[in-house]
C-alpha cells in the first residue's frame, strides 16, 4: 500500500514541477499559424544556395549583441537556434565545415549529389508532432516526398541464397504484411507491435527525465516508483535481445526487429530505442523534396530574420568561462589567430565528447560532475559509406525508393560482436552487414536537377581502431596503404551491392568513399561516429536519462542534438526543442502540442 501513497505524491509532485515552469516567469509566443507560407519555388540557383549555405566566417559577419552562439549547424544545432530566433533572441552559429547542415549536407562528385546523413524519415504525416516542429521552424518551407508503402527490405543469408523480408508502412499493413511472411507468428507479432506502441505513446515520460529536476528523478528512481508510473522505463533498461527471446524464437523474426542497424548489437542495446525506430516508418517513410541540404536552406532564413546568422569555416577552439567559471562566449581560429565572439549563452551541438574534452579547460574538464556525466556515455562505432554514381534515371537503371538492409546471418549478436572484435587485417573479405539506399529515386526533383544521373549509397559500421593510424593526416593526404583500405573496403561493399542489383554493372560512373576519418573532417565527429554517444543499454537508464540533458554544470553552457535525446534527424531535432526549453526557461513542448491540437481540429 506504501508505494501507492508515493506513486501519489510523486505524481502530485510532478504537476506541481510542471505548474511551476508553466506560471512563472514571462511566457515568449514560439510558435504560431501565422508565420507559415505557402512553399515557395525549389532553389536551384547554386548561388543563391551557396550565398545561404557556404556563408564564411568574417568578423564584421558576427551579429552584435548576440544572445547565443550555437557552436555547429546540424540539425539539434539549427534547431535550437531557430526556436531561440522565433523567442525574439540574436544568435549566430559557426559551423567548422564550408557547408551549413552537418548530417544533412550534400556534396557533388563529379556532376553526381549525394547526401550524407539522411536516407529517408518518418513522423512526417499531416499534424504529427514532428511534422508541425518542422513547419514552425522553416516556415512551411521544407517540403517531403512520401515513399512507397514498401519502404524497407531485409536481406538475410549470404548473398547468393538469402532470404528477403518485405517492410511496409501503414497503421495495420505493418503487422498483416509481416504475419504474412512469418505464419505462425502472429501472437508474437501482435506482441511486438502492441509494446512498439506502448514505447511510441509514452516516450513523452523519457523526455520528462530531461526536464525535471535531478533530485525528483532521483528520488522516483532510489524509491522504484519510477517504473510503477509506467513501463517504458523498463522497455529502456531492458536489453532488445532479452525481450525478443520471450515473444519468438524465430531467429529471422528477432533479427528483423532489429534491423534498423547505428553500431550496437541487440543484446547491448535498449529495447525501447529498436521499437522506436521502426514504430518511426509506421505511418509512411519520407524524403525531403529537393534533398537534404533543404533542411539547413529553410531553417537559417529564421535565424537571419531575428538578426542572427549563420557562418561556415568557422571552427571554434574553446569556450571562454570568467573567473566565477560562467560562460562568456567562445574563441574561432582565423589564420593563426583566435577572435573571441561574446555571448552569455553557449550551445553546444559537438556532441558531449567534443565539448566537455575539447572545448573547455583541463581544470575545467577535471571536475567530478563533468568527469561523471562523462563515465555514463562512451563514443558510438564509426561509420563507412560507398558513394556510387550511376549513368541513368531511375526508370532506365530499374531502380526504386525502397531501402535494403543486409546481414549475412540472421544472429545479430554474434554477427555484429564478431565484426567489431575484428583486427585492421581481418576487416576484408568480412564485412557482414549493409545498408543500400537510392536518394535519386526518392527525389522526384532529381531527374530535374541532374538529369540522367543516379545515385546509390552503401552503409555499413566501422571501427575508428581500423583508421587510427592515420589520425592527424590531412584529407588527401593519407598515404597508399590508407587508399588501399579505403578503396578495398568500398569495392567488397560494391561488388555486394551489385549481386543483388546486376543491371547496375556497367552503369557505374565513379565511386568514392568515407571512412570514420573522413566523418572527423566534415563532421567534427572525434572517433567518426555519425549518431554521437553510444547508444547502448547504459544509456537508456533513468539516471543517464536525466543527466545527458541540455543544462551542464557550467553556468551558461548547454547541449542540444543527439546527444541530449537520441540518434537521426528527429532525435537531434528533439534535442534541439529540450535545450531551447532549457535556454528560455520554458517547456516548448507544451506550446507545441497545443498548436498540434489546433492545427488538428482545424482540418
């Protein structure tokens, strides 16, 4: 009877926490209907693009009387500048890099364009919550492409007797089609999809961690009342692996429920971050019309409207704390000198590695609060990706907006743990997994922006360790036995990809590659992650939960992005609204989901 009485209270204590935040202090107007515009014409031009997106660094660029600087322009960094703009506030973000977008840039090859971090998205359906957080912060500017109802593919066995496993969106196409493919397992089935549902509804509770003080969590956490208020947190803390085991001992089945591959075998990853990955394709997966660098294009228009800007080439080297060891501002590197831009608020989208080791000073870094929010969070695997251009549209290569996914077994835990013990020399001949995507063929502007060109992207997960020797070398500059890996690595990954697509062959126009090395120059990433930390069990825990939030134990110093909620484009943009919630003093999320409702009613 004892813990329903604290339920109680906690409850109780909970409305309080949220009733304070909601009736103290001035309340800003973030969102509004008003500010959204009927699309406009898709940009071309490169530069008016470049003039938006190549905007390099110069002193006389900074803004005056700046509120924030916003150190990195990826999508949590966009983000959060964007809703901190829309609040009346001045910033200016600097990106290292010579494009404005971090994951969501694009680069041409040889006439070609590729992405680089966004292969397609979900939640994008008329009024979800993403979709509206979006519109708000580009002004109805970014536009998407639904893909087919077959978004997915999923290709188990070695390549040339695997088993493929169709994915379909729809709110009851995704359990039938599976039940299709699986007969006889249907209350599994039923089972995962009834707690892929129950993770989607109250994930809500998960970001509440963030949001709350420290001290309630704590006590709802030392007392279990935590997980008496809902199940989700043990959905967290449970491994993927352990839970699958129970509904189904189908291998195929439990491996498909973990697809979805960032680096992490099932057995070592929260069950809840897996169901929230293919509960996110659910209602329809999506491509951004006109591409990726469409997300960076029509969030920074936002930020220039209050003032602000965005600028690239501009790596920041530290941030500047006072002698009370509060924020006031950052230094970047021109040349052989450091200008310092001043401000009393720094966000940091650096990820937490970068900013805590990096950026700050060593008796600074020393701290025992810093030293401990860092023990809870380890560096994600690093990345590989193939960039193929092929000579042909879509319809003369036969190629279509479907995704695949490939493993060479279907026991995910032993495959990815034998993959990631592997040594430098062990890699080749032993890749086990992939991921091939088309963006062309999702893009219905494609064919207009680059006709009869077509691109195909290969993913797979790869060691830092297998690179490091290089670390330090400039780009371009690496030596033959570094092109030898890169370059072996990237045609074991075609050859691959063309046994399961041979009318590609002779299409192939030119290929290039990035390894974790590549990911440190363009993206800053320390060990060539592209998802941040390290999205294992340990992560998902309540008490890392809610010390990974925005606020740090710097006075004026904040994170956003991924690694303040969780991996992909939504994950960043979610750490974004946290860490302007956090800025402002006020839970955005609220305004959000009230004009969600809105929005809702009115259609």
């Amino acid at each position: 009877m004892w813990w329903w009485l604290l339920g109680i209270l906690s409850c109780v204590l909970l409305v309080v926490v949220i009733i304070f935040f909601l009736t103290t202090g001035k309340r800003k107007k973030v969102f509004s209907e008003k500010c959204l515009r009927p699309p406009g014409p898709l940009v071309t031009d490169s530069r008016q693009r470049d003039e938006r997106l190549r905007r390099g660094f110069r002193v006389d660029r900074v803004p005056p009387a700046l509120d924030a600087v916003v150190i990195g322009s990826g999508v949590g960094g966009l983000t959060a500048a964007a809703l901190l703009s829309k609040a009346g506030k001045r910033v200016v973000v600097l990106e290292q890099h010579d494009q404005a977008g971090g994951c969501t840039h694009t680069f041409q090859n040889k006439g070609f364009e590729f992405d680089v971090g966004i292969h397609y998205l979900g939640q994008l359906h008329e009024n979800s919550l993403l979709r509206v957080a979006l519109d708000q912060i580009t002004e109805g500017q970014l536009q998407f492409t639904r893909l087919e109802q077959h978004f997915d593919s999923l290709l188990l066995g070695q390549p040339d007797q695997h088993r493929e496993y169709h994915i379909h969106a729809g709110k009851t196409e995704m359990a039938a089609n599976l039940k299709n493919q699986f007969p006889g397992e249907e209350e599994a089935i039923d089972e995962y999809m009834r707690l892929m549902k129950l993770a989607s509804r109250q994930t809500p509770l998960i970001a509440i961690l963030k949001i709350i003080p420290y001290w309630l969590v704590n006590f709802l956490v030392r007392t279990g009342l935590l997980h008496h208020i809902s199940s989700v947190f043990h959905l967290a803390a449970t491994n993927h692996s352990e839970i699958m085991s129970r509904l189904t001992q189908n291998k195929d089945l439990q491996a498909l429920s973990a697809y979805l591959f960032y680096g992490v075998p099932p057995k070592e990853s929260s069950f809840l971050i897996n169901a929230l990955l293919l509960h996110h394709y659910k209602r329809g997966a999506y491509y951004p019309r006109g591409g990726s660098s469409e997300f960076a294009f029509h969030i920074i228009p936002v930020i220039q409207q209050a003032g602000g800007a965005v600028l690239v080439r501009a790596p920041v080297q530290r941030i500047l704390l006072n002698q009370q060891e509060q924020v006031f501002g950052v230094t970047v590197l021109r040349g052989l000198e450091e200008i310092e831009i001043h401000a009393p608020v720094v966000i940091s989208n650096a990820g937490i590695f970068n900013t805590f080791q990096k950026f700050l000073p060593p008796h600074i870094q020393d701290k025992s609060e810093i030293q401990s929010l860092l023990g809870m969070v380890r560096h994600g695997m690093g990345s590989f990706l193939v960039f193929v251009g092929l000579d042909g549209s879509k319809e003369e290569l036969g190629i279509v907006s479907t995704n695949f996914w490939m493993y060479k077994d279907n026991d995910l835990d032993s495959l990815m743990e034998r993959y990631s013990s592997l040594s430098r020399e062990q890699v080749l001949g032993n890749i086990p997994m992939m991921f091939i995507t088309f963006p062309s063929a999702k893009d219905p502007t494609a064919n207009i922006r680059h006709p009869g060109k077509s691109c195909m992207t290969l993913l797979t997960m790869a060691r830092y360790e297998w690179f490091k020797e290089w670390e330090g070398t400039k780009l371009g500059k690496r030596g033959q036995d570094y092109l030898d890996l890169k370059n072996s690595m990237a045609q074991e990954l075609l050859d691959w990809a063309l046994k399961i697509f041979p009318q590609l062959r002779n299409k192939v126009m030119m290929v290039d590659a990035a390894t974790p090395l590549t990911n440190c120059h363009y993206l800053g990433a320390p060990r060539g992650e592209m998802y941040g930390a390290e999205h294992n069990l340990e992560r998902f825990t309540p008490e890392t939960v809610a010390r990974t939030r925005p606020q740090t134990p710097i006075d004026g110093l904040y994170l956003t992005g991924q690694d303040v909620f969780c991996n992909g484009m939504a994950g960043a943009l979610h750490g974004g609204l946290l860490c302007a919630s956090a800025v402002l003093n006020q839970i955005l999320y609220i305004d959000l989901l009230a004009l969600k409702t809105r929005l809702k009613h009115k259609s």
